[in-house]
C-alpha cells in the first residue's frame, strides 16, 4: 500500500509527506467536511432576508474555519499522527511536529488575511462590481494552482497509483477519472481566471467598456472550445505534460477571448456567469479531492451564478447566448441624431423642489449613474427633507440597475436608506400611475418607454419601469448629447411630462436639498 | 467514495442550491455574490494539501501562493459582505 516512490528526480518517502492514511479517511473527517458544506447552504439561506442575513455569514464563516482547521490538522505531517498524541508524556512534543510547513501555511494564510481585510475594509461601496470580479479571478487561479499542483505530486493527493515497469523507474499514474476532473478544473479556472480579469478590467475603468469585436471570433471561440474538450478526452489516455500545459494555456485564452466583446451595459450577466462558473472549478476539484465541501459549495456557488445570469438577462430580455456571443452596444448612436432637435423641457433644482414639495408621493429610480456621481448619500437627505415635508418618499429598484446584481440596494443601504422603503419593479410598477413625482437619477434605459412600444428598439421587450405615467418625471442628466448604454435615444426626454434637470448628479441633489430649505 | 457516490452528493447538492438561491431576496444579490464569493474559495482545502505535502517542491510552492490567494477571498469576501450586511437596517432602526 505505502512505499517510497521516485518521481520526477525527487524520492517521495512513505509516510512523509502526510497524515497516515487511516486518519486521513476516517468517517470524522468526512463529516466534518460535511457539516462544514450545511453551514455553507446555511449561510445562503440567510440571505431571504436581511434581518437573518448576519446570522447565515457568521455560519459562513464557522463553516471555512471548519473545513481549513480539519483540512491543516490531517494534512501537516506530524498533527494528525497518532503516535504523536501517544508518545509518552513528559517528551519534548513541540520538537515532533513539523514546524517549517505549520508556519509556512500559517504565514500564507496571514498573508492572505491581511491583503483581504485591508482591501474589504477600504473598498468604496460604488466599487463593489470591480471588487467582486477581482475576487472572482482569485478563485479562479487559485483553482489552476491547485490543479497543476495535484497534477505535479498526484501521490499527495491520493489520485495515482503506482506502477513498477519490468524496466527503468516506477512511475506514478494519475485515475483516469481523476484526470477528466483535474483537466475540467485547471480549464474552468483558468476561464474565470483571464475572463474576470477583463471584466476587472472593463468595471474599473482600466479598459472602455465598448465591446472589442475581432473578425471571425465565434469561429475561433468555438475552435478553441472545441479543442479543450478534445484535449481533456485525450488526457485519459495519455497523462504527459503536453497535454496538460495546452489545456491550461488554451483555457487561459479562451477566457479572455469570451469577455473582450462584451460591452459594459452586459457586465452584471458576465460577473454572475463567472461567479457560476469559479463554483464550478470549485466542484470540479471537489471531485478530484472526494471532498465534500467543496463538491456542495461549489453546486450552490455555480447555481447562485447561473440564476443570477437569468435574472439579469430576463430584466433585458436577451437569451444568455446573445449576451455572451457579445457585441450589443456597438452599435450604437443610430437614430440618436435626428432626435436631438425635438423639444424638451429643461428645469432648476427650484422646480424639482417645489413639484417634489407640493407631492404626495414621490418614487426615485437610481441607477448606475448616481453610484458615478456618489450621489447617494445627497440623495437620502433630500428623502429625509421631503419626508418631513409629509412626502411618502420610495425607491424603484430595476434588477439590472448598476453594473451588478442589487448593486443599487447596497448604495442605498450605505447611505442608510432603510430597506423596506427600497422596492423591485414588479412590486412598484403599477404605483408610478398614482404617484405625483418619478424622480429619476443616473438611470436611462430601465426607463425607456421605447422599450414597450418600439418594436424597432434594440431594447423592445426589456420590463422598464413605468416612470412616464408619474404625474411628473423628473429626470437628471448631465447633457442632452449622451445616450445609455444600448446606445438608444430615450423617449422619455421629449414627453410633455419630463422635466430635465440638467446637471452633475449629486451637484443637482445637494441644490434640491438647499431649495427645500 | 466511489464516483457515482460524490456524484449523487454534487447534483442534489446543485437542487439545494437552486432552491435556496431563488429565495434570496433580490436586494441582498451583491451580499450573495460576495458571500459565494468567499465560500468558493474552500478550494483552500485543495491547496492546504498541496502546501502541506513534501516531495514535489514546486507542488508545494504552487499550493502555498493558492493559500494565499484563497485567503484573501476568504477574509476579503466574509469581511466585505459583514460590512455590506451591517448597513440594511429598517425604518427607524
């Protein structure tokens, strides 16, 4: 069962290199590994709603300290020994355990710590999306590591078994099953790996978030594709670094090659696919592994993505593969022209206060725009004047307002707006018909009336609010020229009933607020 | 455990998560993105093997920067959603 191995030029001693393999595999293990899988589903749980929701990330936590404290103690050589706890007492036992690889993991793992803090203590709220996608491309590359580790000591593992040739060295050699899996998630991680980093990319400004579309791309993606699935099949039968290396460089391309056509307007589908998918890599080296916690975990992580990617394509009403097979928004700034010399309405902060004074009540509609403008927190204390004034003051939350799933609700709840003022489309929709004032704020498209009625509109069918039935909308926006990110004009502007408030966003709030006295 | 075993755990394991997923309210998405965010990177569990082997050096050396990595997802991930999560109050709270 247990016996010396050379591999690579490096002798492998039995029993050196981890715990032995009865502790390894005792039932206690595996269900601590499983407890630590419930605490995960728990932790989702608590998401239903907010007031649980603190509860289910203490459980998150528990859950990883679990999983991290059973993985270290089975694993360092020397802490899970048994001969270590029976050793007689009175011997030195600090001399038996294996300090070098204790405290390098623990450095790692401070390292890590501290990197992680300081980043979730100082990041901006309005930077949330960016800060996710980076997450996201850790995850991924963390899974490629592992991966090519597993693939470079297999014996540690527990994959391979070895094989003694009538000539020359034994050789390790990996389960061919253990192989599918490893092949799947070096490549899914090495997808979420480039894709997120685009996407990081793109969220934070560092690339435009026009779509760059290469000549015959789909043909190349499905290429590409097509040869990594092929590869994977053929690493079965032949385990050689070649094969291996290709997978990994080819799954690398492909990731960043899938995200580069993808426009801004797209990104909440492209960070909750790769939320999905750095789930899957999760799960796939579950199964090289046979551990349970990361086979459960990375099921919820890849079904929270994929329902996610729905929810935002259904609230655009595009197909999943539209949006992936990129382009939309590049081909924008038709139609936008011609309809720049219709009338509009353009009025002062003194307008806005006076109509929102005299309202009964009043519906903001935020989007992307007002996380630019940081516009947020001027934005609850106009609520707050007008809720003294006896105005109902509520929040109209479109599901792909922002730049990521419920981005706006978090801003919000930064800027201490209370959460049961904050609404989703279907619950308010059919309030704009008796509302006085549609107060509209760094959002365009969500908005759009065209989206109900022009069937030519590259955004017909997409559920908009029904701002245009307010009594009175009024709308901020910086300039009459720009458009949103599908790249079409907005009916709305040019209605009897809009008012356009023409300024920097959170500039024209602090004035409604001085208005109001 | 045999494949079909681990196999059976992961796709009722995919059920629970659609359930539990949809039942998420809509306004705490970006609080589960940052929390499966956090939670994914129990891949640590992959690279605390690799870290902790001795034998292939270069296995080692890739398993401890994925310890880091993952860590600051771990740390970075639960940190940031317990900041996001502390901000939802009600009215008058």
């Amino acid at each position: 069962m247990c016996q010396d191995l050379l591999l690579n030029g490096t002798i492998y001693h039995c029993g050196m290199d981890s715990a032995p393999e009865e502790v390894r595999t005792s039932p206690w293990i595996a269900l601590a590994y499983l407890v630590a899988g419930i605490c995960f589903i728990l932790a989702l749980r608590g998401l239903s709603g907010p007031a649980s929701s603190r509860r289910g990330n203490r459980l998150g936590m528990i859950g990883m300290t679990i999983a991290v404290v059973v993985t270290f103690i089975t694993h360092v050589p020397t802490w899970a020994d048994p001969e270590f706890y029976s050793v007689p007492y009175g011997r030195d036992y600090l001399a038996l355990i294996d300090w070098t690889a204790t405290l390098e993991i623990l450095a790692a793992i401070a390292l890590g710590a501290a990197i992680g803090f300081t980043t979730a203590k100082r990041i901006a709220m309005t930077a949330m999306p960016q800060l996710v996608a980076a997450f996201h491309s850790l995850v991924g590359l963390a899974a490629v590591l592992v991966a090519i580790a597993a693939y470079l000591n297999p014996q540690a593992f527990g994959i391979a078994d070895l094989v003694t040739p009538m000539i020359g060295q034994p050789f390790a050699v990996i389960d061919p099953v253990s192989r599918v899996e490893m092949g799947l998630g070096v490549a899914i991680g090495a997808i979420t790996f480039s894709g997120s980093v685009i996407a990081f990319l793109k969220l934070n400004g560092n690339m435009g978030g026009k779509p760059i579309l290469l000549p015959g791309r789909h043909v190349i993606n499905m290429g590409v594709l097509a040869a990594i699935v092929a590869l994977i099949a053929y690493f079965t039968r032949d385990q050689s670094p070649a094969v291996f290396w290709t997978i990994t460089v080819l799954s690398f391309a492909i990731g960043f090659l899938l995200i580069i056509p993808i426009g801004g307007a797209d990104m909440p589908v492209v960070v909750s696919m790769l939320n999905s998918y750095s789930g899957w890599a999760a799960a796939a080296m579950g199964f090289t592994l046979h551990n349970t916690a990361m086979i459960i975990t990375g099921a919820l992580v890849g079904a929270s993505g994929a329902i996610l990617s729905y929810i935002m394509c259904r609230a655009m009403n595009r197909s999943f593969i539209s949006v992936i097979a990129g382009g939309f928004g590049a081909v924008a700034d038709t139609g936008g022209s011609q309809a720049i010399d219709r009338p509009w309405k353009r009025g002062s902060a003194e307008d806005a206060a006076f109509l929102m004074r005299e309202a009964e009540q009043v519906i903001i509609v935020p989007g992307y725009g007002m996380a630019v403008a940081q516009a947020q927190h001027a934005l609850r204390e106009m609520a707050d004047r007008l809720k003294e004034e006896g105005v109902r003051v509520k929040y109209a939350i479109h599901p792909v307002a922002g730049r990521m799933p419920g981005h706006m609700n978090v801003l919000l709840a930064e800027a201490n707006v209370p959460y049961d003022e904050v609404f989703e489309l279907e619950d308010v929709n059919a309030e704009f018909a008796q509302t006085d004032v549609a107060f509209v704020i760094g959002a365009n498209d969500v908005t759009n009336p065209a989206a109900k009625t022009d069937k030519s509109s590259p955004i017909y069918g997409m559920p908009v609010l029904d701002v245009e039935k307010a009594k009175t909308v009024l709308f901020i926006k910086r300039s009459m020229g720009g458009v949103g990110y599908a790249g079409v004009d907005n009916e709305l502007f040019y209605r009897d009933n809009t008012m356009m408030l023409l300024a920097d966003a959170k500039k024209m709030v602090e004035e409604i607020v001085k208005a109001l006295g | 455990m045999d494949f079909i075993a681990i196999l059976s755990i992961f796709v009722l394991a995919c059920f629970v998560g659609y359930f539990v997923v949809w039942s998420v309210t809509p306004a705490l998405h970006t609080p589960l993105m940052a929390v499966t965010n956090a939670i994914s990177s129990v891949i640590i569990v992959g690279a605390l093997i690799a870290a902790a082997a001795a034998g292939a050096p270069g296995a080692k050396w890739l398993g401890l920067l994925a310890v880091v990595l993952a860590s600051v997802n771990i740390f970075g991930g639960f940190a940031v959603t317990e900041r996001m999560l502390a901000m939802y109050k009600k009215k008058g709270q």
